[in-house]
C-alpha cells in the first residue's frame, strides 16, 4: 500500500539532507530503549532503532528528538542530554530514498512504560513495538540494529560517559 502524500515527509529542498533528531535513551538500570521497524508491506523485513525522527517548522534538534520521543514512546518525563554521536545516512525505505543529517541526543528516564500516542500513517504500518536492551543484549543481538555500531558505542557511552564533542560516525548507505 503506498504512503499517503500527506504521510511522507516533504523533499528537503535541492537535495538537502533531512534533518533528523534521535534519542539514546537510558532508564535507571542503563538500558537503551530500541523501536522495532519494518517495510511497510513486508514486516519480516525489519531492523531495531532509536527513537527519533525529522524536525518540523522551525523547531531545534532538541525540540524535535523530546517531541519524536514523546510521540513514538509516550514518555515525557526525560532528563535531554548533549548530543553524543551526528551521522548521515541513505536508505530505502516505503519506496522512496531518505538521506539525512542525523543528531543522537543522550536522555535519561524513569518512565520505563511506552506507549505510542501520535504516530504517522506511515509509522502505525511499520513500526512493530519498543523494547528496553541491555548492553549484553545489544551486543549478542543477531537482529539488524541502526546506528550498525550501536553496541560497541553504547558500550565506550557507558564506560566513559559521553564523548566532549559529538562524534561523527561512519556514513552509512544501504
């Protein structure tokens, strides 16, 4: 079933980047909360990622990933860290081509109860559930997981503490 026009989000302007805002989100016990996704029309086709998403109007990265997070997980009650890791990355997905610019913000939680309150059209058909991950988990996981490098990255977050400036990951493109 194609996404409806209002669904998708517009073209940034002259092959711009989209502008996207995600959240590393960690509860008391330092698990990181993971959304499941798939393809629309082909759920066995799916990967684990962070919550997140583009920024709308004239809102900051920051304004969006608190947004995205409340609309995707219902969980508002977050303290919004630094913004540890930028990536840009080009995937299909719904049948078009989304390249973005995107920011991973620290948070911390007690609220460790989701619900999605205000998801898309498009996000309802793909996004299948959330799920806290421990660090072991993370990295014994045999599902695909967005950022690839999440684990090993949770990881350095967890033993260090956040980077001084954010860290620029590889580009990815699939």
């Amino acid at each position: 079933m194609p996404a409806e026009a209002s669904d998708v989000p517009e073209e940034p302007p002259g092959g711009a980047l989209r502008k996207v805002a995600r959240v590393v989100l960690l509860d008391p016990q330092d698990r990181i909360l993971l959304l499941h996704g798939h393809e629309p029309d082909d759920p066995a086709d799916d990967w684990w990622f962070t919550p997140g998403g583009g920024l709308e109007g004239d809102e900051t990265r920051a304004e969006a990933a608190l947004r995205e997070l409340a609309e995707e997980t219902g969980i508002t009650d977050v303290a919004l860290g630094p913004v540890l890791w930028r990536r840009r990355c080009s995937f299909p997905f719904a049948g078009r081509r989304w390249d973005q610019d995107e920011w991973y913000y620290l948070a911390r939680t007690t609220q460790t109860e989701t619900r999605a309150v205000a998801l898309t059209e498009l996000e309802r058909r793909s996004v299948a559930g959330a799920r806290w991950w421990t660090c072991r988990e993370l990295t014994r996981a045999r599902e695909t997981v967005y950022p690839t490098r999440l684990a090993e990255l949770l990881r350095r977050l967890l033993d260090e503490g956040p980077p001084p400036r954010p860290e620029a990951l590889d580009t990815e493109i699939a």
